[in-house]
C-alpha cells in the first residue's frame, strides 16, 4: 500500500473511531465505546506504520511543513492513547482523532515530496525529538484548558448540560492540566538547551523569530507554573495562559514553517528547518 493510500486510511479511521467515541459517551455504551477505542488504535497504528515507511525511505525525518503536522498529530493521539490507561483524558480523545484525520489528510492531499531532515548529531536529534514531544505534551494541556474553560462558563451561567455529565470534575481537569504543563515545560527545556547551543548566527540561519517565540512560549508555561505553586492559581487566568503559551509556541515552530514552505517557498534540508 502507498504512503498516500496509508495516510487516507488513517484520516477515514480517525474520523470513524471519534464519531464512535462522541456516541459512546453520549450514549454511555461500553461495547461502542470499546469498538471507537480499538478503531482510534487501528487509525494511529496505520499512521505510524506511514511515519515509520516514510522514516526508512529517507533514512530520517520528512521536513516539510505537512509532514511535521502530521508527525506532531501521531505524537498527541499516541500520548492520549497511552496516558488514558491511569490518566482522565478519555474525553480529549474525540478531538485528537478529529485533528489527526486532518492533518493526515492534509498531507496526502497536499504535501510536497518528501525532503528529508539532516541532523548533523546526537545532540540536534534530541533537540528534535524533545521538541516534538513538548509539542504533542502542551498541545494536550491546550485542548484540555479548552475543555476547562467550557466546563468554567457552563458553572457560571447557572444551566445544566449533558456535557457535565461527561467530563470529569473540574478539580481534576485542572490537577491534569498542571501536571502536562509541568511536563511539557520539562521536556520543551531539554529541547531548547540541546538546541541553542548549536546556533551560530540567529538571523542566517533564519532561527531568530524561532528561537525569540520558543524561549517567549518557555517563560509563559515557566510563569504559569510558578503562579500555581506560589500563589495557588487556577480558573480562566490559568486557561488564558495556556492557550496564550501554546499560540506563541505554535508561531515558534509551525507559523515560521508555513511562512518559509508555504509563502517563500523555501524548504530547507538541515536542522535550520527544524
């Protein structure tokens, strides 16, 4: 099977096994719900086997912007899948599927012929894949704030709502949320020491606004972490926060990628288009 028909599977299972996650829960039903789980595992093992065809044909990771979209979206329905063995994240799983099929089908439909990324160490492939895991860890704690902050205007506006019902208690969605930021803070660090450190000139190696956005994202996930250790914050300044954080890592990494690949046409073979 072709890279593209693999890609189109997936995106048609993501699709399929998060409407069945959405009825399970709205319907309460264990066997629907064990059948959307099994289709969501179905979905990111075929998208895996894709990354990992694509990986060996190229002796390493595709640059392109569609494809790090699509690396990313494995990386987070993966997390999800794993983490909802001990952790309440059942519930983000809908939009993870959703948001995979998207990026999959992005890249089969759109994407440009693979180029592959040179990594001239060890050092600049842990910088790499660090910063692909913060990506996926913080892209969780983002839609988890985002269920946060519906949970927080449904309470405020004094109406009931089958969605309630669903998610966990608001007490718990916050004590998650803390616990990925703390994690993807964590990780997003051990990205950047192992990449600054291999910068020899920010603006001709085209990583000046990269690296300002990535230290700026480090500070706010930084600053939200002390306000909730020193002075006990929670709610929507918290939300905004994390949102404000992941907007800004986004831009990082993604917003410089689809300027240079999308509007400059640039695509870049070696770590500076990482």
């Amino acid at each position: 099977m072709s890279s593209s028909s693999l890609l189109l599977l997936a995106g048609a299972l993501y699709i399929i096994a998060g409407l069945a996650l959405i009825t399970a829960m709205l319907k309460k039903s264990k066997l629907l719900f064990a059948i959307a789980i099994a289709l969501g595992m179905l979905a990111t093992i075929t998208h895996g086997h894709q990354l990992f065809l694509e990986m060996q044909i190229l002796q390493g990771i595709n640059a392109d912007f569609f494809a790090a979209l699509s690396l990313v979206a494995f990386i987070v329905v993966a997390l999800l899948l794993i983490s909802a063995i001990r952790l309440p994240v059942m519930e983000i799983l809908p939009i993870a599927f959703f948001g995979a099929a998207l990026m999959v089908l992005l890249k089969a439909l759109i994407g440009p012929a693979p180029t592959p990324l040179l990594l001239e160490s060890r050092w600049l492939e842990l910088h790499v894949i660090a910063s692909l895991l913060a990506y996926g860890v913080l892209s969780i704690a983002a839609i988890n704030a985002l269920f946060i902050s519906v949970q927080h205007n449904i309470l405020h506006r004094h109406f009931s709502s089958g969605l309630l019902d669903v998610l966990p208690p608001l007490t718990t969605m916050e004590k998650l949320l803390f616990q990925l930021i703390l994690a993807g803070w964590l990780i997003l660090t051990v990205g950047l020491a192992s990449g600054i450190v291999f910068i020899d000139s920010l603006f001709a190696q085209h990583l000046a606004h990269k690296t300002v956005l990535s230290i700026l994202a480090w500070l706010i996930f930084g600053l939200l972490l002390y306000g909730r250790f020193r002075f006990g914050w929670r709610g929507m300044r918290v939300v905004r926060l994390c949102l404000i954080g992941m907007a800004v890592l986004v831009l990082a990494y993604f917003g410089s990628k689809a300027v240079l690949e999308l509007v400059l046409d640039r695509r870049w073979q070696s770590i500076e288009g990482a």
